[in-house]
C-alpha cells in the first residue's frame, strides 16, 4: 500500500488526512502549528518533524496550504519538501494558488524525477470530512490516473483538465462565482429585508426560482441563524479574488463583475470579519442599512419601512377589534412508512390573515414544520388550503399557530381575504 504524506492540517487538510487515515493507509503527516497534528496521531499517523521528513518518508504527498507564499515556503525553506524528495515520489498540491505558482513547482520538481500535480478542490469544510470532494487536475494524464485511487477516497469526482497549472485555473475561475454568487445572496437578502420582507420567506422564493445557487443552499440559512463558523473564511475567499484579478490582468479580460465582488470582500477584511464565514460579508450591508438580516421571529422592521408601508388588513382589524372566530377542520397527516401514512380531522378556529399566512388555534399540540390541510366552511366557497407551521404560542390549554400558506393561488388568496372581509362586516 502506498505511503502517504499530508503537510497542511487546516481547515481543509485535517479531514482530508483523516478520510486517509480511517481507510487504512500509512499516513505522516505535519503541519506548521504542530498541535493541530496531534488528533491524527491519535488515529494512527506519524507526525513529522519537518516537510522534509514527511516527503523522504512517502510516495505520495499531498499539500493543503492556505496561499503561495505559505506553499513555496514549505518547498524552499531548510528542511523544506525540496529537502525530501526522491526519484518516483508523487506530489498533488490540493491548495488553490496562482497557476504561475503550480507551473513553477512542476517544472522545478520535474528535474529532480518527481511528479507534481495541481488538485485543488472544491467543497468546503462539510464535504471534505464527507469524502465528497471535486478534485480539478492539471498536469500529467499519466500521474493523475496512477492516483485515482486516493482522488476517490478524498472526494466524488475527478476531472483531468489538462497541462500543469490547468487545475489552478479552474479554481481561481470556480472561485470568482462563488464570491459574485454570495455577494449576490447577501445583496438580495439586504434589499428583502430592508422592504421588511422575512427573509427566510424571501429564501424560500430564490430556492424556487432561477437566482437559486449553491451558495444559497450553504450559506443561506447559516447567514439568518447568525451562524458565521468558519466552514471557508472570507480572507481565503478574497486571497482567491484577488489571484482571479491577476490571471485576468495577464489575459486582458475586463471583469467588472469579479472586481465588484473582491471590493466587497475586501471591505468585509477591513471591517475585521477575515476569520469569519465567507457569508460573513453580509454584515457590510447590516452596517449599511442599520439592521440584521434574522429569521422572522427576530426581525425589526425600520421605522422607515413601517411609515412608508400602507396600513394593512391584518392591522385594520386589529384596529377595530373584531375577532374573526371561523370554525376550521384541520387535516394532519402522519408517515408511516415509505408509501403509507395515517391520519386525523382536529377542529380549529381562524385566529387571523396575515399578508403571508394565517394564525389558527386549536386544543390539539401541532409540531413546527409540519404541514396540515385546513378547510373552511362550505359557506365560503373556498378549496382546502396547505399551510406549514412556522410558530406555536401556548394559550392556556389552547395552541395558536401560525401557518405560512404553501403555493396559493392570487385568485384564491383574494377570495379567502373578501370572506374574510365579509365576515367582519357581519360581524360588526
């Protein structure tokens, strides 16, 4: 079995390591602060004292650095990988660095009888503990497919891309999307919320419609819970940015795009937010508009919003304090297997219409998420409605819920609110 070596115990490269470890490998490993290492030697790896170390001691060696100065300092530095080498050993560099910088090292290693491969990947922290990586490879055809066994341990696909320095283009390239797309989510959550629209239902809107990107899916709900662990940082996030702009110097290509996103990114460092999440960024526009882009439940509307907003229907009968008290039937189903479910009729009553959703109670304790079909009375000539439970209030013995309505019809949502409004006027 082939000896492997891993320099670069990060973020990234930790997991990596020990994706290679638990599938019976003979790993060393090392990294600049030398406690990160001690995890995996309590897996099983050798812990190397030096890169030089690690590389005499393998055939394979894989590099995850955070930039090119930290990589080329581990290759030329006394007791550097350089150091280490013999004839037959086989480095994949996994960091994302300029391609001029994985051209330097191939040509440099290639005289010394050594294979040099650039890998870097995408995927952040969760997909790199899963194993679920995209490796994106340039230089020998012949090398990359020797190491397709390690590439399908550490991750789900592959690609060859081409000649020395292919895959670090692919990268920078990869990588100026990802910022344009979450500086994207970050400016549209920012104008929902500024409109005093929740954002987790602006969120629901994009997931379903064509601004849906990766980056929604990762970093959306993580931006709303106030979550900003760091799973990529932001000043990795514009290091990539900012190698993108040299490439596109070099080529002459106008970028204005990737100009506007690094911008960004690099006002997000200077307000202190570099060791944070990438979707940290979204705090530049908190700052900008003086609130927080929060779940529903936490959300402030601006003064500003509220006077500019026209007083609602739910608002005008508050105002008038007419309790709407329509008896519901509520329909709740319950999975029992794949294929199968069971379910129950409870009675309900309409508590109150909202511009996104209704607020019903009933004696009867509901779960958050869950879906119920609610029917009104024959009267009102309405079809059965899905709503989601999005908030539970206990009133006594009594629950009120608060249901977001799920793919109502305009024409619907007009009917349910002029039975609502004739309701009242009865009622009155």
């Amino acid at each position: 079995m082939k000896r492997i070596g891993f320099i670069g115990l990060g973020t990234m490269g930790r997991p990596m390591a020990a994706n290679l470890i638990q599938k019976g490998f003979m790993v060393t490993v090392y990294n600049r602060t030398a406690g990160k290492a001690d995890e995996l030697g309590q897996m099983g790896a050798e812990v190397g004292l030096t890169p030089a170390e690690v590389a005499r001691s393998s055939d394979v060696l894989f590099t995850m650095l955070s930039n090119d100065a930290a990589l080329l300092e581990t290759f030329y530095s006394e007791q550097g990988i350089l150091s280490g080498i013999h004839p037959a050993l086989t480095i994949i560099d996994t960091s994302t660095v300029s391609p001029q910088t994985s051209q330097k090292l191939a040509e440099e290693l290639s005289a010394h009888f050594v294979d040099f491969i650039d890998a870097p990947v995408t995927g952040t922290k969760p997909a790199a503990e899963a194993g679920t990586l995209t490796f994106m490879v340039g230089g020998s055809r012949e090398v990359f497919e020797e190491q397709l066994e390690l590439f399908h341990v550490l991750g789900s696909k592959a690609l060859y891309l081409g000649p020395s320095g292919s895959g670090s283009y692919a990268k920078l390239a990869h990588n100026t999307m990802v910022g344009i797309n979450l500086a994207g989510l970050a400016e549209g959550l920012s104008i929902a919320t500024k409109a005093g629209i929740h954002p987790s239902q602006f969120l629901e809107i994009v997931r379903s419609g064509g601004a849906n990107s990766k980056q929604v899916e990762l970093k959306g709900d993580k931006i709303l819970d106030r979550d900003f662990s760091n799973q990529f940082s932001l000043k990795l996030m514009l290091k990539d940015l900012l190698l993108a702009q040299e490439i596109t110097g070099k080529f002459q290509l106008p970028t204005p795009m990737l100009q506007s996103a690094t911008n960004l990114f690099q006002i997000g460092l200077s307000k202190g937010l570099g060791e944070e999440d990438l979707s940290a960024v979204i705090k530049c526009y908190e700052e900008w508009m003086g609130q927080e882009v929060v779940k529903p439940s936490e959300l402030v509307v601006t003064e500003s919003v509220k006077a500019a907003s026209p007083l609602s229907g739910r608002e005008r009968r508050k105002n008038t304090r007419v309790q709407l008290d329509i008896n519901l039937k509520l329909s709740i189903y319950q999975w029992e297997q794949e294929g199968s479910f069971s379910g129950q009729n409870i009675d309900g009553t309409l508590f109150d219409l909202s511009e996104s959703g209704l607020q019903i109670t009933t004696d009867v304790l509901l779960a958050p998420d869950m879906f119920v079909v609610i029917h009104f009375p024959q009267e009102a000539g309405l079809p059965p409605i899905t709503g989601r439970v999005i908030r539970i209030v206990t009133e006594g013995r009594s629950f009120r819920y608060g249901c977001m309505l799920s793919g109502l019809p305009p024409y619907v949502r007009i009917k349910l609110e002029q039975y609502i409004e004739d309701h009242i006027a009865s009622a009155v």
